[in-house]
C-alpha cells in the first residue's frame, strides 16, 4: 500500500456488540433476537467511512487480548490497513440495545487502564511513521480517553503530528476535546450537547450555534462543525472563513449510531482531495445520512452518498 492519505487514530477502541429486541425494558429479563459483533469505536467507523469512499486509510490504535485479535481481524476482512499498538489488557465491549421501535440505548464500558510504555510507544511511533510511512497524512483523532489515561494526551498526539507536518482533525469531548483545543486542531466536530458543555451554555437556535462555534475557533480550532442529528450540521471553514449549514432528507435510520463519524470521515475525504466550502459539507453530509441506511456503524454505502448528494440542503449562512 502506499502513503495513506487518512491516518485513524484510536486510544479507546472497542467491539461494539449489537442486540436486536422487540423492546427492553430496564429491571427485566430481556431475550434478545439476533446479536452481532464488529469492530467499533469512532475511529473505526470513520476508517470504513472513509475506506468506502476510496481513500487510502489506515487505522491506528491500542489492542489487547482476545477482543483486540476480533477487532483486528474484522478491519483486515474489509480490507483496511491495521497498525496496533499492543497493551496488557483486553480491548472493550460496547453493547448497542436496539428495539423494533428503532429506540437506541447504549452502554459503554469505560476502557481498561493504558500503562505510561503503551501511551508513550504510541506517541513515539506517531511521530517516527509521520516521517517515513505515513508522511503527509492528515492525523484523525476520535474517540474517548480509557479511564485513567490524562485528558491532555491528545494534546500531546496533535503536538507530534504537527511537528511532523500533519494537519489534525479531533473529535472528542468533554476535558478531553477542551484541552485539545491549545493544540490548534486543523478541524473539531461536536454535537450539539457537546458543544454546549464547552461553551457553557444552552444553544437554543441555530444563531447560537454559529456564535459557538466561532467561539471554538478563537479558543484554538482553526476550523469548526456542530452536528445537530436530524436538524442538520453546521460549520465554519475557518476564522475568516464561510459558514455553512446543510441537512439531509428525512430518512428512516436502521441505527444512527456512527453518523457522526461518518460524517467527520466525509469532511476528511473532502480535505485530502482539496474539496471546500459547499461541496466538503454536502458529501459530509451525505455521508452522516448514508450511515443511517449501511448495515453496522460505517460501513457506507458509496451508492447511497452518491444518491443523496444532490438531496443534501445546502445554505451559506455567513
């Protein structure tokens, strides 16, 4: 394979397990109806996102024990280019409890413990490969931290990529993304909740939203998207850059677990193919929407983005 033109990177991966039921209900015995297991955790899906719109994407990240060996296995059947950094404990499970009624509830476990050798071997290889394998590649950060790990090592990771030429996109949240921020990302996705927690307010309408997302861009992003879920997304090209807002067609979602990250891996397509403005935001937005119709968390159909693209609306808004 050549230089990957799309770095995924990983500090929490996990495999994301998926029960169907006729309804759960909380406190009961709840028999589930099909259960299925694939390889999850933000990066992940943006990897496939981005893998199903042709570009040369590799996925990096921490794996352990036997659930690390499903994962790695489930990214080489789809054909994506694996680097790992191995640890001591197991990778996680998340349960995805979905109801006929298309109700979603998640459960997340919070990641087992990364020693000070596995976070400071994944700092070193990011910077080493930047500089001969993976030279040029934009670096994409998504995820949570596993607990225990201090919420400013993405801050080191932006640092070292940087340092080696790469642009940054990060999407995280809470300290995590907050901290983030002093790095100077190239690009950050919050939803809505998320954005709110940064700036510390309720965004009650989409002039609020806007002034948000400007704010993030003077605390340090140098570009900015708000994910609204179904009312649509909303970014800034940059400090003195446009403002675009773009929504999908109503459609009836399968799950819409990953759309997020389908869309980030839309934005990152658009970046390395020098896409911008109102093209970058419509194929973002496709891709988010054609999450909603692919069989597990994205893997996307290239079918789909096509159809919906020209269904997107599109709305410079400043």
């Amino acid at each position: 394979m050549s230089a990957p033109e799309i770095l995924c990177l990983s500090a929490n991966p996990a495999i994301d397990c998926r029960l169907r039921f006729p309804a759960f209900t909380v406190g009961q015995i709840n028999r589930a109806t099909s259960v299925e297991a694939f390889a999850g955790g933000k990066a992940a899906h943006v990897a496939m996102a981005a893998h199903a719109l042709g570009a040369r994407t590799v996925w990096f990240g921490f794996l352990g024990g036997a659930t690390g060996e499903e994962f790695a296995s489930d990214l080489r059947e789809l054909e994506i280019a694996l680097a790992r950094i191995s640890t001591r404990k197991p990778t996680r499970t998340n349960l995805e409890l979905l109801e006929d009624s298309g109700k979603i509830t998640e459960i997340l476990e919070p990641g087992e413990r990364l020693n000070r050798g596995e976070m400071r071997e994944m700092i070193q290889t990011l910077a080493r490969s930047l500089r001969r394998k993976w030279r040029h590649a934009l670096v994409l950060i998504s995820g949570s931290l596993p607990a225990g790990v201090p919420r400013s090592f993405y801050g080191s990771l932006i640092r070292t990529a940087k340092s080696a030429g790469s642009r940054v996109f990060v999407d995280t949240s809470g300290d995590a993304l907050r901290l983030s921020l002093a790095s100077r990302p190239a690009f950050i996705k919050p939803n809505l909740e998320e954005a709110e927690t940064l700036v510390g307010r309720r965004l009650k309408d989409q002039a609020a939203v806007l002034d948000a997302a400007k704010e993030l861009i003077n605390r340090g992003a140098e570009s900015a998207a708000v994910s609204l879920g179904a009312e649509g997304l909303l970014w800034i090209e940059g400090k003195n850059g446009s403002a675009w807002f773009a929504r999908s067609p109503r459609l009836k979602p399968i799950s819409t677990v990953g759309c997020g990250d389908a869309t980030v891996a839309g934005f990152a397509f658009a970046a390395v193919k020098r896409a911008e403005g109102e093209a970058a935001i419509r194929l973002a937005t496709a891709c988010g929407a054609a999450n909603c119709l692919a069989k597990s968390p994205g893997r996307i159909s290239p079918n789909d983005v096509k159809s919906l693209m020209p269904r997107i609306e599109v709305r410079r808004i400043g």
